[in-house]
C-alpha cells in the first residue's frame, strides 16, 4: 500500500475507522505468479486506463463467456506477444529472466505499435457461420439508433 506521498505503508499501522470515506491511500499488489494481472502487463496509451495483461487464472481462456476483467484484456499468450514486440532487442530467455526477477520493470519500445481494438457482437465465422454473441457493454443499440436515423 502506498501512502499519499507515495511512500510504502504497512497496513497493520493505520486506524482504518478513522480513514472514512476519503481514502488517501493506493493499492498495489506486488509483481508475482499469483499477482491478478498476471506476471506481465502491456501497457498503451489511452484515455480509459485499458490495458493487456496476462492472468494467473490461465483456465478462464477455456470458457465460452470470458468477461471476467473491469475493461482490461487479458492475453492467452503474453510471453510470445512480448516477444513479438521485444524483437530484436530482447530475447525469450532475456524477457523470462526479468519477469523471474520479481520487480516491476517498464519497458519502452523501439518503435511504436498501433493498437486496433475492435468491440464486435456479431461476425461470420472461417466457415461462413454467423457468430452472436452477448452485447456486454451495451454499444449496438447505439449502432442500431445511428442507423435507423441513416435510412429515415
């Protein structure tokens, strides 16, 4: 936990009845197999404070309904997006070392990379079926407003 100044804090010494409801304080939870963001996290810009994380729940990938995140997305396989975007400059063995390490590290890319995310509920599938799936963050009554307003 860090204090306001953005100093550690043990949570054993602060009397928490008189914390209230202005909490001054930031939770962080240390870097570690069992951390909920996983063992690596890529971070991009965006207004949303969105980001891609690996998980230590590795069994949700299995599941038909995987939103189990607050907006953040999860990546199957972090080690080789990492290596993807560490190319050249670091290796497999280089980026397990560093997340074995057990401290927080950020790295800055050579080059940027675009990040395209796209929200869909609805796709036909490699053998032509067409997929639906639950609007999770309610966007296709907007999309269906904005065009019944076109065809009017």
């Amino acid at each position: 936990m860090l204090a306001p100044g953005g100093g550690e804090v043990n949570p054993g010494t602060i009397d928490w009845a008189a914390v209230g409801a202005n909490f001054p304080y930031r939770l962080r939870q240390d870097p570690g197999p069992r951390n909920a963001l996983g063992r690596i996290k890529f971070m991009f810009p965006n207004p949303y404070d969105v980001y891609m994380h690996d998980t230590p729940s590795r069994s949700l990938f299995k599941r038909q309904v995987r939103a189990f995140s607050h907006g953040c997305i999860r990546v199957e396989k972090p080690m080789e997006l990492a290596e993807y975007l560490l190319r050249g400059s670091w290796s497999r063995e280089r980026i397990q070392r560093a997340i074995d390490g057990g401290k927080n590290r950020s790295m800055q890319l050579d080059k940027p990379v675009a990040v395209h995310l796209v929200y869909l509920t609805a796709w036909v599938d490699p053998n032509g079926l067409v997929q639906f799936r639950e609007d999770l963050y309610n966007r296709d009554a907007r999309l269906v407003a904005a065009l019944d307003a076109k065809r009017e």
